[in-house]
C-alpha cells in the first residue's frame, strides 16, 4: 500500500506544463495583436480585389505557362542590395543584377512604411555609420518579409511570350505579379494563423493535459475525480497528522478566537474503550475488504451471519490510489516494473478522540496510512446512542448492612460500575464510525483539499493573467500600474479564498460515497448493515445537520461553513436501494450455488449408480 517507482516523473508529468503553460501566457499579447493585424489586411484583401486586366492572349498565356508558380523569397544579400535600389511604377525594386522584386499585398497605408527615410546624418563619422548600418539591417529585415521574386518563365515558353505584343506582355508580367504574390500572402498567412492559434491554445491544452494526468476514479462509484497535489505534496502532508500531529491539529482545527477547543474526555472513561474497540473491529472489516478485492473473490466469509447480505464485487474495488499519470509513466521507456504503481497508503489503523461537548455529531479528518487520519466523536453524540435501546433494568440487590467498625476501617466504597451498552448501541455506534472511516478510506479531504487549496486559486490566478495579458497592448503606455494592482488583487483575492476554504467540508457526493463504504465496512467487520440501516441510518443520517444550528460547535470552524449535504431522506433512500442491490446479487449466487450442488449430488448418484 505504500507509493513506489520514481516520485520526481510524477512531478514532472502534472506540475511541468503548469509552469511552460504560465510561460506561454506571456505570449498572449503579441497573439492578441497579431489576430487584429491579420484582421485588417484579411479584411482589406476580400474588399479591395484588383485582378488586372488583360487580353484573351495574355490570359491564355498566363493560364497556359505561368498558373500556380511560386515566388522566390528574398536572401539577407538580395533585401540588402534592395534597400537602395530604385522603384518601378508599379511599386517593385530593381536589383543590381536586373530582376524586379514585387511586393506582397499591402495596404496603401502600410506599403509607405516598409521604405522609411534614411536617418539624419550625425556630426560623429563612427556614429553615422553605426546608425546607417542599423537602418539598412532593419530595412533588409522588412523587405525580405515583403518583397519577392518572380521565376524565370520556362524556357519552352519564352518564345511564345516573345510573340506576344509589348502590351500583353505587361499583362502577363502583371497578372504573374498578381496572383503570386497574394498566394504568398496566403501561405504566410496561414502559417502565422497556426503560430497565433498555438500561442492562444497552447496554454489551453498544456492545462487540459494537467486536468487529464491528475484525474482518477475514486474505489467503489467509479467518480472521476482531480486530485492537483503531487506525490511529494500529499506525502508531506500526511507526514504533518502521523501520530501525535494529528491530535494537535484537531485541537487547532476545533481551536476559535472566542473559545478554546472542548476539553478531552479523561482516558481512564470506559467509553474509550468501547469506542476503540468497535472502531478496530471495523479496521479488521476494512484490511479484509482490501484482500478479498484483491484476491478477485468476495465469498461470504464463515464467521458472517447467516441470514445477512454480502456486499458484491464491484467495478472498482476499494484498493490504493492510482492516477493516470502513474498509469502513463509506466509506460515510459525505461520504466521500472513497479512504474504505474505509486500509490497512496491507505487504510487503518485510525486515530479517536473523545471531546466533551454537547453537540451530537462526529467527523473525520485527514488521509492517508500510519495514523494520519482519524475520527473525532462528540460525547453527546455517545449520549444520545446510550439514551437510546437499553437494555432492561434489573433490581441491584440491596447492600449489605455495615457495622460501625466495619465503616470505620473499611476502604472506600466501589466507584459505581457503568451499564455495559448493548448490541444495537455498539451497532449505531459503529454505522457512525463506518461512515467516517469511508471518508478516510476515499480520501476526500485530500480531494477537497486540491480543489479548494490548489484549484481555485489557480483558475482565479490564471483569469488575472489572461486578462492582465490581453489588456496590456492598451494599458502599456500607462506603465505598471494597472498590470500590478491586477497582480496584487489576485494575490489578494487568492489568499482570502485560501483562509476562507482553509479546511475541509465533504460534498454531497462525499456523503453519499461514504455511506456506501460504510455499509460494505460494516458486512466485512461481522455486522449487520440491514439492521443497522432499518434502525439507526435516518439518525446517523441527519447527524450531519447538526452543523447548521446556530451557536453549534462545528458551525463555528471552517471544516463545515461551506460544506453541503444532501438530505437525510436521500442518504437513507440511497442506503437502502444499495442494500437490495445487494440481496439481489445475493439472491442470485445463492440459486448458482444451489444449482451446482444439485449438480455435483446427481452426478455422485449417477456414479454410485454405474458402481
């Protein structure tokens, strides 16, 4: 039950395209300003079509010879020797060496700004030379990303072209020029489109990837579930609640500013041990719940009542945690065989606390093996269990008389004993303990711990990047001032939602799947769930809301403020529908046994026979 294999792969797997995602995200301004420069030109293109007109013979020439050619883009020498070349009238550049280079489609407004005028001319020689140097750089760098070269014709073509009027021949040369460069236009074009696209998205989907990784299915339902702690992180926390921490932390939990935690009942009260010892009797029913699953079988065991159901195997059996990332690394090349197994310790044994307290509730905390987890029980919760199905008092005989002399020397009288509780008190008793026990054995303060923790803060985090990065192109010339209060109302906002969340309080899917462990708990550890549920499940059901009186004791700490729960009428329906699925399954194997008995007798009286 113990994690194996290489912890830092599965740091690596969910945590590193956390931190290339936030990378990423400082992209998203260029992205945004490239999608509006795309836009116009798009929009500019689609309205302003300018096919040049040309004759039947320059068009079925250009058809013929010159249809779907490419342009040929600009090396570093050719833009260099262009930045000083003169202009045709139609726009292009004349090389040294004779060819044209035509530009890509371009608004009016932006053709003037690839040619910018040539610096003032310092009074420093050294200085003047720098700054031409730059200019000529930056000019190159723009002429090659906006000029082209048309291919030579075919050679097989060339005398046809020649043929052709001076005037057709500038048709053609035009209509070269034409559809050339607007194919091009809409290679490049589509090219940054896919540069955008993953600048904008790629964030998107390194996160979904982390969402994917982290996910698991919790032991019994089958819920997906996203647990957002790394293996390093769930170890130390379970590490901080071993042993004698986890005491501490349920005195500070329980602990206000405007009262202390409520006092522990002294150790030497006999509800202790009767406590303990259901709560391990129910810890013998878990370790046994894990091995049948894990043996692949769940016969009924032979100490089990006879008349009771047995809880049937399930598509997901109760056994560690297992995470898709774990399953991924052991995939990997290289792996190790026990790669795919790094799972949590689970299971007993569970710590107990007894505190003096009027409310009548209980509620576990922490996950985890080697005592990092255990249940906290209030003594009226023992009180109202005591209160209720006692067993029939008999007449205490009369004490005996004591002479003077016997009083006098005599030790102290015998504490009064206590009435032992009975068999459907330890069963209540032990319906609450199962329900807690199945919150531990889930995991769901880990669970709710991710979400409310990591989750939260880290979706609210990530709302105040994308926004801080989408409006910084018309905040940059404000300086930092907007980007930073943003940054520090996230911080802010993300430490109050930390301190309010600070501790966990179980969902109504929490509640639901506890109680379905706790019936499957209770049938493993020798009790009966069916007499349990009919007797006891509306009670233990309804402790739950105890929480929501006001002045109540768990209302006053974060573990239930903003916490649900479903009602008790669900949860008891819920019980109960599991319970017949359960004798119908019982139903079922019970007739498969009875045939092959039945089965196995005719074929020993067909052999007696035969003797």
């Amino acid at each position: 039950m113990r994690r194996r294999g290489v912890k830092p792969s599965r740091y690596y797997l969910r945590w590193a395209p956390l931190s290339r995602a936030a990378l990423l995200l400082s992209f998203l301004p260029i992205g945004a300003l490239a999608m509006f420069r795309f836009r116009r030109p798009v929009n500019w293109l689609a309205k302003d079509k300018r096919i040049p007109k040309a004759s039947p013979d320059a068009d079925e020439f250009w058809k013929m010879w010159c249809d779907g050619e490419k342009g040929i883009s600009l090396t570093q020498a050719d833009a260099i020797s262009l930045v000083e070349a003169p202009e045709t009238p139609n726009g292009g550049l004349i090389s040294p060496d004779g060819r044209i280079a035509y530009a890509l489609p371009m608004r009016p407004a932006t053709r003037e700004k690839w040619r910018d005028k040539q610096p003032t001319k310092p009074e420093d020689v050294d200085e003047n030379t720098r700054a031409h140097a730059k200019w000529v750089k930056r000019m190159a760098a723009s002429l090659r990303r906006g000029y082209f070269f048309l291919p030579p014709l075919p050679p097989v073509s060339v005398r046809f072209y020649n043929e052709l009027s001076t005037k057709e021949q500038h048709q053609v040369d035009a209509l070269r020029q034409y559809w050339t460069s607007l194919r091009m236009f809409k290679d490049r074009l589509y090219l940054s489109r896919w540069v955008v696209t993953l600048l904008v998205f790629g964030p998107v989907l390194l996160l979904l990837g982390v969402w994917v990784t982290a996910l698991e299915r919790v032991p019994l339902t089958g819920r997906w579930r996203l647990i957002l702690l790394t293996a390093d992180e769930e170890e130390a926390i379970a590490e901080s609640l071993e042993g004698a921490n986890w005491y501490k932390s349920v005195i500070n939990l329980l602990s206000t500013s405007e009262k202390p935690a409520p006092p522990i009942v002294p150790l030497n009260d006999w509800r202790w041990q009767w406590v303990q010892s259901t709560l391990r009797r129910l810890e013998v029913g878990v370790v046994a719940a894990v091995e049948r699953h894990d043996g692949g079988e769940m016969a009924r065991p032979i100490d089990a009542h006879e008349d009771s159901i047995w809880p049937p195997p399930s598509k997901y059996p109760l056994r560690p945690r297992t995470r898709a990332s774990a399953r991924l690394h052991a995939r990997l090349p290289g792996s190790t065989k026990d790669a795919g197994s790094e799972d949590t310790e689970i299971g007993p044994p569970y710590n107990i606390m007894l505190m003096e307290a009027p409310d009548r509730n209980s509620f576990s905390y922490g996950f985890g093996g080697k005592s990092a987890g255990g249940i906290v029980i209030f003594t009226g919760l023992l009180d109202e269990i005591l209160a209720n199905n006692k067993a029939p008092e008999s007449e205490a005989p009369p004490p005996k008389s004591r002479g003077f002399f016997d009083r006098l020397f005599s030790a102290a009288p015998p504490p009064q004993t206590h009435t032992p509780p009975t068999n459907e008190q330890t069963l209540h008793l032990a319906l609450v303990l199962a329900h807690e026990a199945g919150h531990l054995l889930l995991s769901h303060h880990l669970e709710t711990l991710s979400q409310q923790q990591v989750l939260w803060p880290s979706i609210l985090g990530l709302q105040i990047d994308i926004i801080r990065a989408v409006i910084w192109p018309f905040t940059i010339f404000l300086g930092p001032a907007v980007n930073d209060a943003l940054a520090s109302l996230g911080r802010t906002t993300a430490e109050e939602m930390k301190e309010r969340f600070g501790h966990v309080g179980f969902e109504q899917q929490h509640e639901h799947e506890a109680d379905l462990v706790g019936l499957r708990v209770l049938a493993h550890a020798n009790f009966d769930p069916r007499k349990a549920v009919d007797k006891f499940a509306d009670s233990v059901a309804s402790l739950e809301e105890f929480g929501k009186d006001e002045g109540s004791l768990l209302d006053s700490i974060k573990l239930w403020r903003w916490s649900s729960h479903p009602s008790p009428a669900e949860r008891t329906d819920a019980m109960r529908a599991e319970l017949d699925e359960w004798a119908e399954y019982d139903k079922k194997e019970r007739k498969k046994l009875g045939k092959m008995l039945l089965q196995a007798r005719v074929g020993e009286d067909e052999e007696a026979s035969h003797v």
